[in-house]
C-alpha cells in the first residue's frame, strides 16, 4: 500500500513538473508549436515587434547572471588571500 502510495505521488510531481515546464517553454517561446509570428508570411529572422521582448529578457538575464558569476568568483578570491 504504501509504495502505491509512493507510486501515485511520484506520478503527480511528473505531472505537475511538465506543465510548469511547458508552460515557461511557451512562454519564451522555445516549445515545438509555431507561434503567431513564426507562421507570418515574410517575416524575417531576425526579432522584430513582440517576439524581441523575450529575447532581450533572455539575454539581459543571462548577462546579469555572467556578471553575477564573476562578482561572486571575486569575493571567493578575495576570501582566500585572508
């Protein structure tokens, strides 16, 4: 009884798991179905109009976690010279 148990409640977590993470792929726009500005006809490569907004977010979050990444790697070598 208690592995079903074990059994049922791993299988909720799975679940709740993938619609979270679906749900954040599509809202940066990474899942497998087109979005409204990818089945444009002639629109281009390069971000333009709503799909630049999470693009940038995208890259202004990964420059804020470089930068923070390297202020933390700092201050552990400036901690090891004391």
């Amino acid at each position: 009884m208690r592995g079903a148990f074990s059994l049922i409640g791993l299988l909720v977590v799975v679940a709740v798991v993938g619609l979270v993470a679906k749900k954040q792929l599509q809202a940066v726009g990474l899942s497998g179905s087109p979005g409204p500005a990818s089945t444009a006809v002639g629109s281009e490569a390069s971000p333009t109009g709503a799909a630049a907004a999470p693009r940038q977010r995208v890259e202004q979050v990964s420059g804020d976690v470089q930068r923070a990444l390297q202020a933390g790697a700092a201050a552990r070598a400036s901690d090891a010279e004391r």
